[in-house]
C-alpha cells in the first residue's frame, strides 16, 4: 500500500519520503478517530501532535513540508505522521471542500513498517 512519511531532519526541519507499507501491518494502538471537521490548521504549519496514522477517506489534500516539497494524499495512500517538532508542514484540500479521515495512534516506539521506495 502506498505510504507517505512526515519526519523531522537533525535540525527539525519536516520533510517526506515515499514508500509503502508491507501486505500486513498488525500494531497496537493507544487510540482510533475519526474527523470530518476541517480546522484551522489547513494553509498553515504545524507539527503532528503525535506519531499517528492517518488514513484519508475522502479528498484529496496537497501537503507541503518546511523544506518547501509537497505531496499529495487522497483515498488509498496513507500517511505516517512523524514530524512532531520544528516548524511542520501545512496542508490544503485540492478538490471539493472535504477530508473524511482516521486517525491511529500507535502505542509509544511502535515500529511504522515503511518501506522506502529506491
């Protein structure tokens, strides 16, 4: 499954890589969401509250980090939130006016299980 990796640099700086993650995935989690509100984050940057998953249900979202790179995530590709410090990344929704998303957090040093694409 395709997969898009938000980290930090030694500096804090956000950027992303680009990869998947393997057929099976199975981790424990603290907590599940789910979101449909679109917040004030959207344009503006800001770090991951915390390692978490998040798992686009509907829209599609261009997100840019503070190296200046951006991505785009829609249904199908999760991303792995990983850029908790520094100046962060910003997003914004592309197409229609909507993010469905889940949100799963990971238990504290739960390997990701990316797989950086060569």
């Amino acid at each position: 499954m395709k997969a898009f990796k938000l980290q930090n640099d030694k500096n804090g700086n956000s950027y992303f890589e680009e990869g998947t993650l393997p057929e099976y995935l199975d981790f424990n989690s603290e907590r599940f969401n789910i979101q449909t509100k679109i917040e004030e984050y959207q344009k503006r940057k800001h770090t991951a509250p915390r390692y978490q998953y998040v798992i686009t249900l509907k829209g599609k979202l261009k997100f840019t980090t503070s190296d200046g790179k951006s991505f785009i995530i829609e249904p199908g590709i999760i991303l792995i939130a990983k850029d908790t410090v520094g100046e962060g990344h910003s997003w914004e929704i592309i197409d229609g006016n909507e993010w469905h998303r889940i949100y799963i957090i990971p238990t504290e040093n739960t390997p990701d299980g990316f797989i950086l694409n060569n």
